[in-house]
C-alpha cells in the first residue's frame, strides 16, 4: 500500500475507527479591530471516513474552526489535534488538504496583516475586490482550487463553505465529489449556514451559534428533542422556514388568514391591559370616569350638584347681590 491510500474504514464500525481531528475547550479570541470572542468552549471529534458537517449561521465561528485546523491559527484556549499531532506542524499539514473561502485565508495570519498595510501605503491605487474582507473567491475558481487540493491526495479535507456562489448544477456536483472522497475513505470537515445540501453529505453535525456548539450528532439525533427548534431555525432552508412558521401559527391558533379582532385594543400595548378591557363588565363604573367626569363634567357620570358646581364656578347669589341697584331713600 502506497503512503497516499488509507484503508477502507466504512467496513469498520465507526465507534472503532480512528480519531481524525478532534477540539477539546478551544476558545479563540480576537483583539483587533476590537476584542471578539469567536470561539468558546468548542469540544468535538472526528473519525476517518467521516464527512462531518460545521452547521450555523455566518457568524458563528465555523471559519475559525476550519482555520485552527488547518493550521492557519492557533487555540486561545484550550487544544486541537490532527493526526495526533498540531495542526500547526508540518508532519500534520502535508496531510491536510484545506479550501478557504477567501482568497486571503490560504495565507498565514502572521504576514497578511503587514502584507496588506504595506500595500495601501506604497502602491496608490485602487484596491482590487479581491482584498475586499466580504469577497468571495467565485465558484469556478473555488472549484479549480479544489482539484488542486484533491489532486495531492490528503487524508483529511477542510472545505469552508464549499457550496457557496455555485449553481445548483455546481452544487451536485460538488455533493458528488464529496460523496466519492468519503467513500475513498478520506475524512471531510466542510462548513455550511445551510442545510440544503450539507443535508445529503453529511454524517454527523456541530450545529453552531454565536461561537458555541448547541448540539452534536446525526440530523436523526438533532431533530428527535424540541432543540431542534431552537438550533436548527437560522440554518433552515427559505421554503422549509415559512412552513415551520406556519405550522407554528396553526399551533398556537394564529393562522396567517385569521380576520383582526373586532374589539378594539386599548392604547397601552400591555397584553394584559388588553385583556382586561376585553372581559370588563360595561355596567362596573371605573374609577377613571369618576375622575374623568369630576374634571370635565362628563354628562351622567358624575352628581348633578357636583356638574351644577363644575358647570357655573360663580357664585350667582353674590354676583346678584352686587349687581342690585342700591334702595332709594324715601320723600320727606
């Protein structure tokens, strides 16, 4: 056997297979351009032959993950191995076979920065797209890459986001690829924020959020608890998440199509005052009228001696006294 196979390991149960890539603890922080925390706690394993999915949203530490494995970074905190060893050294490297998703994180952390401010202070043009920190290498480059790294035949494949800006034409092929590497008996660590296709490839999932792994284990075994609500929501394909949202409102009786209540909702927005203006009895006074009607003089709400006292303020006696024409003194 040539240094470049592996044996078969789909015939061995996947319990007894040998740990590939594993993460114990890792943390990983960033302190510029303002202290990050892109990783916390983060604690899995892979074994070979697997094709083991890093599921969440953009944003939520999957890229660092791919990067601390191949090598590209180190652990704040705690510790990665590949093949035993650090993902840093050379004996682990040569044996890692690594797809970025941009073009600026197949180069080393240490450099790039120096690199690129160097850059921006010497040459007086404008900056290509491609040093842009949101660009996106676009499919058919991504896709020569990946021949390249396949064509060195590594043990271990780290695809960060190997589906993204691909047709779907793209996409099945890159399934297909994927498919066949596993069944070579290479192990695949891909990142993904989607389950549309991660779905048909993987075999187990970390689904991540905000820099922690919510939960670990085959799609089965994530959708069997009521979690599976809260951590596979923002990986949800578009069509599949109206449906969820509309089975949601049918079992909470608030179908999209239900008419507005006919009661009017009372200014406060509290749901409680809401309801406590609904179920009220129209014939209890409230205290607010009372003091309403002793201000305004509201007709029927209110004594009529106190609407009399409110109505004519002037005291009508006095002002009929001042106002009567002084008695005439009497003839002699």
């Amino acid at each position: 056997m040539s240094p470049g196979e592996i044996p078969d390991s789909k015939s061995v149960p996947p319990q007894r297979r040998e740990v590939v890539a594993w993460m114990r603890g890792v943390s990983r922080y960033f302190e510029t351009p303002r202290f990050v925390r892109a990783l916390t706690d983060v604690s899995f394993e892979v074994r070979r032959g697997e094709v083991f999915g890093l599921l969440g949203p953009s944003g939520s530490g999957k890229t660092t993950t791919i990067r601390i494995l191949a090598g590209r970074l180190s652990p704040s905190l705690g510790k990665a191995k590949v093949f035993g060893r650090s993902p840093r050294r050379h004996s682990a490297r040569i044996r890692v076979g690594y797809l970025p998703q941009r073009p600026s994180q197949n180069k080393s952390h240490l450099w790039s920065p120096a690199i690129g401010f160097l850059k921006d202070l010497f040459i007086w043009h404008k900056r290509h797209p491609r040093s842009e920190p949101n660009y996106i290498m676009p499919g058919n480059e991504r896709s020569l890459i990946l021949k390249r790294v396949v064509l060195r035949n590594p043990h271990l494949l780290l695809l960060d986001e190997p589906f993204a800006m691909l047709d779907p034409a793209g996409c099945f092929e890159m399934k297909e690829l994927i498919v066949a590497l596993a069944r070579q008996g290479k192990t695949v660590i891909l990142a993904s924020d989607s389950l549309t296709y991660a779905k048909d490839v993987c075999d187990r999932f970390a689904v991540y959020y905000a820099g922690k792994i919510e939960a670990v284990g085959t799609l089965d075994e994530i959708l069997a608890t009521t979690d599976a609500i809260r951590v596979t929501g923002p990986v949800l394909p578009p069509a599949t998440a109206q449906r969820v949202l509309a089975a949601l409102r049918e079992g909470l009786g608030r179908p999209g199509s239900a008419p507005e209540p006919t009661n009017p909702r009372p200014q406060s927005d509290s749901p409680i005052a809401a309801s406590a203006a609904l179920t009220e009895p129209a014939s209890v006074p409230r205290t607010a009228d009372k003091v309403l009607a002793l201000l305004v003089g509201s007709p029927g709400a209110a004594p009529d001696a106190v609407r009399e006292r409110i109505a004519s303020p002037v005291n009508n006696d006095r002002l009929a006294a001042l106002t009567k024409p002084a008695p005439t003194a009497p003839p002699p």
